[in-house]
C-alpha cells in the first residue's frame, strides 16, 4: 500500500505497474480456468483480474492529479515533478 497522504506520482506510478501486472496474471489464470472447467469458476479469477484493473488505473489518476497539482488530499508533494 501506498500512503495517500505522502507519496510522490512515482510511488503512485509503481503501485498501478503492480496492478497492471497482477491485471495480466489473473487474465491468464482466467483463461487457463474457463478452458480446463467451466464459465462459472472461470468468474472468479475474472472478477480478480476486474479489481486489479480498476485499482491499476486509479493509481495511474492519483499519479497523474498528483504531477498537475490538482490532488484532493492533503500532500506535500502535490504539483511537483517527479
């Protein structure tokens, strides 16, 4: 986890490279699960592979409003560059 209150955008920046990894990781998991069993328990490495996702991207926006300054918490390094 990232602290919201103090990370820099390339805190952010690597957390949403973690997601997007995990994102792929569990797209092949659901893969090889639909062909070896069925659609139903395919579902849940999907809905996995949909989290990760969704949080790879919100890391990526709060890296992106922390580099343009418009970031809603409080943190110091809101605005500045990498």
């Amino acid at each position: 986890m990232v602290d919201a209150f103090n990370a820099s955008a390339a805190d952010f920046d690597r957390v949403a490279h973690r997601w997007a990894n995990s994102f792929w990781l569990w797209l092949v998991v659901f893969g090889a699960v639909w062909v070896m069993t069925s659609i139903w328990w395919a579902l849940i490495p999907a809905a996995f592979a949909v989290w990760a996702g969704y949080q790879s991207i919100e890391s990526t926006r709060a890296a992106t409003a922390l580099r343009k300054g418009t970031y809603p918490l409080p943190n110091p390094n809101n605005g500045r560059p990498d």
